[in-house]
C-alpha cells in the first residue's frame, strides 16, 4: 500500500484519531493485511503513538499483520455448530491443510480462522471459504469442498 | 424523496405511498435475510424475476427480498401475497413450476409447503405453520413484509410515526415516563431498566450526551440481533432517535460488527435515506430537534460487547473495560453521559410509543414484560428465530415452536445466556423464560441464545468449549479473569482428555468463586457460570471423566474409541471408502476393522454406516475388544451361493 | 471540596471527594497491598490484590481500593475470609508467571499462598503495566505498550523508540514487581534489526 492510498482513508475519516479503528478496517479490507509501513504512515497521519496503533491491530480479530493466502477458510466454532461436531471438522481441515487456525501454508494457497458464530446456525456446522458458506459439514464433506480451490 | 417538515407532511407522504401500493397485487416475497442467502436465496430471488419476464408477468407481479422470516432452518422461505402460500427450502429450478402453477393458476405446489415431520400434517400458510403459530411477533414480525434497502415500506407499515409523536406530541420527559411506564428492560445482557438508564443520562450534568446502538451480538449461537438491524434498520434507527430525544443527545452512534456487513450496508442506506426524509439531521419534524448518527464497525472482540469497553472502542482504542464505579450513563464515551442499548431494546422503543405502555405491559411477567427474541440453534428441528412473550416456559418454545429434537434424541440441557449464562437441565423446562427466572437457576437472559443439547452433548466439554472462548476473547488486563480462566480452562481441558484428578472440581471452584469477585467487569465476574451450571447440574458427568476417565455423552475425542461390532458388520465398504485417515481395514466380503493407532476419531464412519446396520460404535471407558482373526472375517452371502 | 467521613477497619477517616478508598487508608496509615498501583499515574485495576468490602446502604460488595471513591459513612474492610482467600488465590496465579518476584514472595507468606499451586509458566510479567504507562503518561515516549488479548496479551517495545529512547531513560525498570522488565528490555533489543 502506498502513502497515497493510506492518505486517501485518513482524509476519509477527517483525519480524526478516533476513527483509528475503522481507518485500520479500510485498510484491511483494501489490502487483506496491515504491513508495518503501513501502520506507521497512520501513527504520522494521525498522530497517534504506534503503540496504540500495534494494540488495536493486534487486539481485534479483523486484523492480520502477516500477508493472507489466495482462499481464506473461516470454520464457525459458534456454540450450534459445536454440538454438531465443528471441532472434527477442524481437526480434519487443518490435517488435510497442514496449518492451525491463524497459520497461512507455505504455498500461500489456505488461511485457516476460526470464527466465533457466522449466524447460520441451520446450516451448522458451516465453513466459509472466500465468504461463501458451506453448510451442514462433516469431515469428509469439507475435505470435498476444498478439493475445489486451486 | 422530499424533505418531510411536520406531522402533517409525513402523514401525507405515508398515504401516497400507500395508495401507490396495490395491496391486492400479487408479490413474491423471499426471505434475503443472512441465512436465507447462505442457502440460496440469492439466487432463488434471481431465478422469480427472470421467471416472471420470461413469463410476461412483469407488470403484473412484484418481487422483493426481504428481512428474515425467522424459519432459517427450511430456507429459503418465499411467501406469495395476497395469498400468503408459503413455500420452504425453495431451489431455483423450483421457481417456473411456482410461477407457472401458483401465481397463474392459484394451484398450490405441495411438496413445497410445510409438512410436519413427525405427523406429515401440510400447511401452506406462514400463519398455520406451527413454528409461526405459537410465536407473538412485534419486533421481528415487520421483516416479512419489508425490504429493509427500502424506507418506503417502513413507512407504508406505519413508520416513523411513533417519532413524530415523541417529537411533536410529547415532551422529552413523557417520552422517558412512557418508557418507564413499559418497564421495558434491555434485551442485551443483564435486563437493566431502559428507562432508568435513560433517566440517569438524562439527570446527568453535561450538554452533550450520546444514545448509542449496541449490535457488536457476540454471543455464539445468537442472531437476532443480526436480522432485526438487517432486516428493519428503520426500527432501530427510529427507536435511537425517540431516545435522543428523550435523553436529550444530538449524537447518536451504532457500533456493529463488521463481521455482519449484511446489515452494515442495509443501516448505511437506512441512515441515508433517513436524512433525505428529514428523520435525522436539523429541525427533525419541524420540532426544532437536531439529530445525527455515526455508524462505527467493531473490529472483532467479544468484549466489546461490554458498554465500557464498546465506548472504549468507539474512541477508538482497543476495547478494554473501565470500572463503573460510576455508571457510563453518567461517564461513558469521552466521560460524557452515554445510554448504550442494544438492537432488539431500541427496536422496541417505537412500538411502545405508538401504541403506548399500557399496550406493552399486557404481555409478559410481573418483572419481565413484552416479548423477546430467541434464537433457538443447536439440536433442535426448528433451528431459527423466535419472538415469544416473557413468561412462556422453555418446554413451549422448545417443543411447541422448535418442534422438539431431531433423530428422535433426548433432551438433555438448553444453554442461554451465552458465555456468561448457563445450561438448563431437563427438570426444569417448565421454566418461565424471563430475566430474574433465568438468573435464579444459574444461568441468564442475556441476548436470547438458546442453544439446546441432546443426549450426546458431554457437558463437561460445553463449559470446556466457553471456557476456551473466553480465554481468547478476554481483553487480558485483569488477573482474574485472564489468569483465572487460563488455569480453569487447563483444568477442564484435562478432564476432558482424561487427565482429570482428584481435587480438579474443588480447584475449579476456587479460581470461579474469586473470578466471581474480583474480575474488573461482567465478561469476567460472569466467565465462570457455563462451568457452575453444569457442575450443579451435570455433577455426575465430571465425576465420570475425572475417576473412571469415561464420557458418558461419548464426545470427548481422548476418552471414545470407535469401534465396528464384527455381528453386525455387513462389509459394504460405505465407511472404508470415507474414512479421512484410510484406518478402516475390510473389503469386499471382509468385515471392516478399524486400526485404532490410526484413527483420528472424526466419527466419519459412524455418521455413514448405514442405520440398517448400525455397525459402528463408540466405546467409553471399557478397552477395545481386540479384532476378530483374519479368517473369521470372510462373509459369505447365502444369496451368492445359489 | 467537601469533606467525607467514614471508616476504615473500624478506624475514621476524613477524606475529600473524588479520593479512592486506597488513598484514604493510605491517609490514616492502613496498608492495602497493590501491584500495579503508582501515585503518579492513572488509577489501572488491574491486579485485583487491593480488592476491599465496602458496606454502603446496607450491601455488601467487593471492590478495588484503587478505583473506588469515597462516600459518607461507607464502612471499609481490608481484611476478611473472602478478601484474603481472593488475595491469596490471585498471589498463586500470578506466581505461575513470576517465581521469582520478591514482592509476590513477601505477599504469599502473609496470604498462606502455595507458590506450586499451577504449574510454572514464567513468561515474568504479570501484566501490571506500570512501565507501559509510566512510558506513556509521565515520560510521554510510548516506546512499549500492550499487544493481543487474553492468555496471549504481551507487552512489546517499539524497536525504533526503544533504540533512541530507552537506553537514557531506564526509569520503568525500578517499578517493576517482577524484576523482570530489564530482560524483556534486552531481549526487545536483541531481536531489533537496528
């Protein structure tokens, strides 16, 4: 990200300290991970110490400060899909993927998250790849559906 | 869209919009809520608008999406006015059957109405459905009948009347003393008094005060607030407005998870087409009242659905609780009065002005009135959204609405409250669900999860799991609940894996009862109660796990063996073709033998064994029996023989 | 300022409004022990070990000396059962982290805190965030602050900062109740790049 795209969020905020939150979120969304320069661009634009800047992207669960791979999985570890068995599913995706939740593979192809409840709670237990959910899984349905990403 | 300057111009502008509206026409209504979409539902409102052009029907029949019906479990829902036929698990090879039998010949298509599956009893009405039936929809009922990207339909229901009542009927102190007069008590948590919160802010010094939204809805397992912000935003906003008003604050904010953007996009639109109209900004009404609102997107923590650590957040900053020695009505965001309510209790708020206190409290308990929103998930057959009145028992909702638990399971324990609320045993199902009720047998009202476990839940692993969910989503800062929930976690943990010992259940206790005490707010005082509950209800469970290192749901992963009983295995080779780990040895002709060194127990095999046979097993807290001998596995078919 | 009477272990105090109950039995010579408690800085509540009963209106709670003002005729008690096992189940699970910290050595001994309760983790920081704050509301630098959540939150210097700033300054080390701070120090120091 260049200083010229980080500029434009700022002013889009007004260049207010308080929006420090949902500046970091653009960025997010822009660039699918918070790299360092960028971090300290904000802390000058803002005028906020890079310790808070360092907190807030490591506190909330939006943010990654390493780089993502090409599919994000995101499996719903919500109390439903729970008691219908999300954590075997879990166990089976990061057995097949080779990477714990929080962890991109060396190919950069996956990155596992787990999530606290997408609200499909029917469907449980879903993952999500990409943004779109896969419904009503089990371990070797989900191993299926990933057999699908390149 | 005009500015809208008085009473008298909104009621004018809410009569043409509904003289616009041919009531009469026909309408395709489906359900575009966020669970609808996850089934299809996209792509089934894709389908009826290419259906009804291809059909020439474009002039003559209206389709819109809607908020969520609430019936997520046989999404997508599509209903068809005027008739109100009600279609479930509608697919978009299904839709020119719909358009082609029913919207033009009035024929119904049966085997997409509701059947019943235990009686196989059909209806074709929303209202007949018993999941409908037995439900009292004030808050979410609107949904239906709403695109929420469209202010009009609000308004044609009736819309932003309530805040032109507050606004130029009432003074601020009758609004408030209506509010008080509902005894309406806030939907988010702990059911404090709205309109004492309001009073506080109100009495508190200072000139600028906040009304604030709280749909950061973290609990897992809990959605309604999702679909009412999704599904109405108008709702919402209106009742934030009413508030302002009352409160006396100019500035309102909405702090919503960005994990929801459904219903960020739907608010945003909402805002902007509020402001068009003249419900929010200057001289709102003509009633010389200014308003304005700024949406912040939680960034993802649980905490934050905490007041003081959400106006941390919205300061910007990471959201770490304050102490509220003094309330954040008095010092909330910037120190400056603050109510924080949250979605459902602001959607409530134009109701009860509109149709006033008086109307409100005839639903209810003594201390609980009104209705409440439930989202009924886990176990159940109805898995969805249920608005029922404060006072109806959790056998009601869970039987009668939910329609009880699949597979012809039993019930176990149905959990509220989400992490800092509790499991509820089976003897006390005729519970009446209100907020002093719930928090009498351990557990709480919170936001209105009510995730129901059957038989194979192992409770020990439901407190494991919240434990586990607290320990990542707490802000760290005070030992207690940092510290606390480490240790209690590790604890159970090792019960579950079997590692239990002597003493664990008493050391618990121990880190519970000062977690209780002295944790710096509610995520932390309150982390300990999904252990408490099971521990006064499920006691036997962790004795279990603890000294015979047996699970007595055969759940937890350590203390089951999957096993394939030799007399009923009929070698169809359905579980060694699925199996993940390839651990199963058999073949054709050959019973099946699971390698037990290499299974990773993810129960594929057991999900998959066909139920004729109902060959594979689990074992807890007795050996394996060792595998039959190579020559005693050769089955030989009679059938072949011949 | 008006003037606020009430007790403190049965003792009066006289106090004015918008002190903490920490200050006022500090006033009269009643000892509360804190960890991440320092005159100079913001009041934090965080450690917990200088929970209290108070007694107000004829209801009892549990409260941070630290943080809770005063009030007329409040009854304060910095010792009971429930207060001593708090302080002393808290002692233990910090104990995990910093074994070898001779303030939390001294407060086992008074609480009966067993020192092997949980098993040893020493990461040496028991979060009290003095040297975070300190840095940050006295020496206004912020060369360290807090980073994640939860069982992982961590505190971590600003490499840059901490390579200009803190070699002069130094003054977070002597606060620290685990005497642990210098190391994390040096070891920031030793994984920087600069």
């Amino acid at each position: 990200m260049d200083k010229e795209q980080i500029d434009k969020i700022v002013a889009k905020y007004h260049g207010e300290p308080s929006a420090l939150i949902q500046i970091l979120l653009d960025i997010q969304s822009e660039n699918r991970w918070l790299p360092g320069e960028a971090l300290q661009m904000v802390a000058e634009a803002l005028d906020v110490p890079l310790t808070r800047i360092q907190h807030i992207a490591t506190f909330y669960k939006a943010f990654s400060l390493v780089p993502k791979g090409r599919h994000e999985i995101h499996i719903c570890m919500g109390t439903a899909c729970h008691v219908r068995g999300a954590s075997r599913v879990l166990d089976t995706v990061e057995g097949h993927t080779g990477i714990k939740p929080g962890e991109t593979d060396l190919d950069m192809k996956f990155s596992l998250e787990t999530v606290n409840c997408l609200g499909c709670c029917a469907l449980g237990p879903v993952i999500e790849i990409d943004g779109k959910p896969h419904g009503r899984m089990a371990p070797a349905k989900a191993l299926e559906v990933l057999k699908n990403y390149e | 869209m005009p500015r809208i300057n008085s009473p008298g111009e909104l009621e004018a502008v809410r009569r043409e919009i509904e003289s616009q509206a041919d009531r009469a026409k026909p309408c395709v209504l489906i359900c575009a809520g966020s669970g609808c979409i996850a089934s299809g539902a996209a792509e089934v409102i894709a389908a009826f608008r290419a259906e009804i052009e291809n059909q020439g029907l474009a002039v003559d029949i209206g389709t819109k999406g809607t908020g969520c019906h609430g019936f997520c479990e046989r999404g997508p829902v599509v209903v068809l006015y005027p008739e109100e036929i009600c279609y479930l698990q509608v697919k978009p090879e299904d839709v020119p059957e719909i358009v082609s039998k029913t919207l033009k010949g009035k024929e119904i298509v049966e085997r997409l109405v509701y059947a019943d599956r235990a009686t196989g009893e059909k209806a074709s009405r929303e209202s007949e459905i018993p999941f409908y039936k037995n439900q009292q929809r004030h808050v979410i009922g609107s949904n239906v009948r709403i695109d929420p990207k469209s202010i009009e339909d609000y308004m044609a229901l009736g819309g932003y009347t309530a805040l032109s009542k507050a606004l130029c009927d009432m003074t601020a102190v009758e609004v408030l003393g209506e509010i008080k007069k509902s005894n309406l008590r806030g939907r988010g948590g702990g059911g404090f008094p709205t309109g004492r919160k309001w009073e506080e802010s109100r009495n508190a010094p200072g000139d600028i005060k906040y009304v604030i939204v709280n749909a950061d809805e973290g609990d897992p397992g809990a959605y309604m607030d999702r679909s009412v912000l999704e599904g109405n935003p108008h709702s919402v906003l209106e009742g934030l407005i009413i508030g302002g008003w009352a409160v006396g604050a100019c500035q309102g904010f909405v702090y919503v998870r960005q994990e929801y953007p459904l219903a960020v996009e739907n608010l945003m639109i909402a805002i902007e087409q509020a402001t068009e109209y003249g419900f929010l900004g200057q001289n709102i009404l003509g009633s010389g009242f200014d308003f304005k609102v700024t949406v912040h997107r939680g960034a993802g923590a649980f905490v934050c659905g905490e007041s003081s650590a959400l106006m941390t957040a919205i300061e910007g900053k990471a959201g770490e609780p304050r102490p509220k020695y003094i309330h954040t009505a008095i010092k909330g965001v910037w120190d400056r009065p603050s109510v924080l309510n949250n979605v459902e209790t602001w959607a409530n708020v134009p109701l009860i002005i509109a149709r006033g206190a008086d109307w409100f409290t005839q639903f209810g308990t003594e201390k609980s009135k009104g209705t409440k929103i439930f989202s009924l998930v886990g176990k159940i057959n109805n898995t969805g959204l249920v608005e029922v009145p404060m006072g109806t028992t959790l056998r009601d909702i869970i039987f009668k609405v939910g329609g009880g638990i699949p597979g012809g399971r039993k019930f176990k324990a149905v959990q509220t409250g989400g992490p800092s609320g509790g499991c509820i045993p089976e003897s006390m199902l005729d519970l009446e669900v209100g907020f002093d009720e719930l928090s009498k047998v351990g557990s709480m009202m919170g936001s209105g999860g009510m995730i129901i476990m059957d038989e194979d839940t192992c409770m020990v692993d439901v407190a494991r799991y919240f434990l586990d969910f607290l320990a990542d989503e707490s802000c760290g800062k005070c030992v207690p609940c940092r510290e606390g929930i480490r240790q209690m976690l590790k604890i159970l943990t090792n019960i579950t894996q079997g590692k239990g010992k002597e003493g664990d259940i008493e050391r618990l206790e121990e880190l519970a009862e000062v977690a209780g005490y002295a944790a710096l707010c509610a995520l932390g005082r309150t982390a300990p109660n999904p252990f408490l509950s099971t521990l006064k209800y499920f006691r036997e469970e962790y004795e279990a796990h603890i000294r015979d290192k047996k699970c007595p749901a055969l759940s937890c992963k350590e203390l089951i063996a999957y096993y394939i009983d030799p007399n009923k295995c009929r070698a169809c080779m359905t579980c060694s073709k699925q199996c993940p780990s390839n651990a199963i040895d058999g073949g054709k002709n050959r019973i099946h033998v699971i390698e037990q060194d290499k299974c990773t127990k993810c129960g594929t095999c057991f999900e998959v064994c066909p139920s004729r046979f109902g060959a594979v097993t689990k074992i807890s807290g007795a050996p394996v029996p060792p595998p039959i001998p190579e020559e005693a596995r050769i089955i030989t078919r009679e059938s072949k023989q011949k | 300022m008006s003037e606020i009477l009430f007790t403190i272990d049965a003792k009066e105090v006289k106090a004015t409004e918008g002190m903490t109950v920490l200050e006022a039995a500090k006033s009269i010579g009643v000892f509360i022990p804190t960890l991440c408690h320092h005159e100079k800085l913001e009041p934090y509540g965080a450690c917990r070990i200088c929970m209290v009963e108070v007694e107000t209106g004829g209801r009892t709670r549990i409260v941070a000396s630290c943080l809770y003002p005063v009030e007329p005729n409040l009854v304060v008690r910095t010792r009971s059962q429930t207060i001593d096992k708090i302080r002393r189940v808290l002692i233990e699970e910090m104990l995990a982290h910093a074994p070898d910290s001779v303030q939390l050595d001294e407060l086992a001994k008074e609480y009966g805190a067993d020192r092997d309760r949980f098993e040893k983790e020493p990461s040496f920081c028991i979060h009290c965030g003095l040297c975070v704050r300190y840095c940050a509301e006295i020496k206004k630098k912020n060369a360290l602050g807090f980073i994640d959540r939860g069982a992982r939150r961590e505190i971590s210097f600003i490499p840059k900062l901490a390579a200009e700033e803190c070699w002069n300054c130094k003054e977070c080390f002597e606060l620290c109740p685990t005497s642990a701070l210098q190391a994390a120090y040096v070891l920031a120091q030793a994984l920087s790049p600069v």
